[in-house]
C-alpha cells in the first residue's frame, strides 16, 4: 500500500496521488469529496445495451422478412422463436470466447511483467518511477512511489500503471456470455410478444419494436449519465433502418419465388 500522506501533494498534483495510490480493495478507497462518476458501468452497460438492441433489431427484422414474404402467423412466430435462441447463443458463445481471448492476452503480459521484475528488478523499478514522472511527479518522489509500490505487490503495481490493466477488474468470461444471452433475450421477446395474437399485423412488430428501441436508448443513457433523447433517436433510426431494409429484401424474395 502507498503510505504517502495525502496532505503531502497538495495542488496540481493532488489528483496524480490519488491515480497511482494502490489499495487493495478500491471500493474502500474514500477521496476527499464524492464524485457520481458514470464512466465504470461503460464496459457493462455497452454489452447489456447491444444485447438489447441486438435482440430487438435482429428478430423483428427476421420476423418482418418472413411476414413480408407473405408467410404464415405459425411461420412468423416461428422465424422469431429460432431467431431468439439462435441470437442468444451465437451472443453467449461469441462473448465467451471474446472476453475469454482478452483475458488470456492479459495474464500472459502480466506473467512477461512477473518474470521482467524477476529478472531485472532495478530497471523495472526505474520504468514505474518515470511512468510517474510522466504524469508529474518530481523525479524523487516519483521515485518514492515507486519503491513504495514495489514493496507492496509489485506485479500489481505494473500491471496497472505500465499495462493498464487492473487484477480486480479483470472480465469472467462464463458472466459476460451470461449476461450477454440474457440481455439478447429480453429483446427478442417484444417482437415476438408483439406477433403473438393471430390477427397482428406487421404494423404492430414495428411499432413495439421501435417503442423497445427508444426505451432501450433512454435507459442506457440515463445509467451512463447521457443525453436520452439523442441515444433514444439514434437507436430509433439505426433499428427503423435495419428492419425496414429486411423487410424489403424480404418482400423481394418472397415475391420472386
């Protein structure tokens, strides 16, 4: 842990102490003052929005290509049945293997980064020290922070600093996959709730489609701290686009076959 005295960097340098403190549990970590930062749900609000919107856009616009090739109701809700579980998985699989390939790329640097502080420990102390000095810290005390650092857990302290990547926070593969099937599924469930009556016409898929799209849009950009109208309307026109495009190819294909 760095034991440097907060009073100690008053100024411009106050925030760089603050960056480069290590402390093993972070959410115990009390600044100064309560900041609402949004910026650490980006990783999982983005995969839980494109889920979302994934599952809304794909199956709707599979479903609206079946309808408009003049299929039947049983053929519709079977196009977004088979259009759910094949997003849902491919989503699952995909982040799995994903987020699975991010991890191994990162504990095969850390573990370059473990053998280097084996090896060279002197040079790799003087590196963390001018990362710091980088940053703006006079050289003695960037010095300072480092040997601090490399007396609490070393490897940490460069995976962090050097590398950017923190042990804390480092992505489940069998969670993102999870999460990310789910979020598909919740999507893909309006249109196909929208198609479940006998007599629903293609109007009805679109409009919940499209109400799903805005809400999504608003929500994700409430929880991030964005402009909800403007996430709303982009999502809006990117899903309008998309389904109406396959829906056209649909009609095409169905009307030359």
């Amino acid at each position: 842990m760095l034991t440097l005295k907060y009073n100690a960097l008053r100024g411009p340098k106050k925030q760089l102490h603050l960056s480069v403190c290590y402390h093993k549990n972070m959410s115990e970590f009390k600044t100064p003052h309560e900041e609402p930062h949004k910026s650490h749900r980006a990783g999982w609000l983005r995969a839980a929005v494109l889920g979302v919107n994934d599952g809304i856009v794909s199956t709707s616009s599979l479903m609206l290509g079946v309808l408009a090739a003049s299929a039947s109701h049983g053929a519709i809700l079977t196009a977004g049945v088979a259009g759910l579980s094949a997003g849902a998985l491919s989503m699952a699989v995909g982040e799995y293997v994903s987020v699975s390939s991010q991890r191994d790329s990162e504990r095969a640097d850390i573990a370059i980064e473990r053998r280097s502080l084996e090896d060279n420990p002197e040079e790799e102390l003087a590196e963390l020290a001018w990362i710091y000095e980088q940053r703006g810290l006079d050289a003695k005390l960037a010095r300072q922070v480092a040997q601090q650092l490399h007396e609490g857990d070393a490897v940490v302290a460069h995976a962090r600093d050097e590398l950017g990547i923190d042990h804390e926070a480092m992505a489940n593969p069998l969670q993102a996959s999870l999460a990310s099937a789910l979020s598909f599924s919740i999507g893909a469930v309006v249109p196909i709730i929208a198609a479940l009556p006998s007599g629903s016409h293609a109007l009805v898929i679109v409009v919940a489609s499209l109400v799903a799209l805005a809400i999504s849009g608003a929500v994700g950009a409430f929880i991030g701290g964005g402009h909800r109208p403007r996430a709303a309307a982009r999502v809006l026109l990117g899903g309008g686009a998309a389904m109406a495009v396959t829906a056209l190819i649909g009609h095409l294909v169905g009307t030359n076959l």
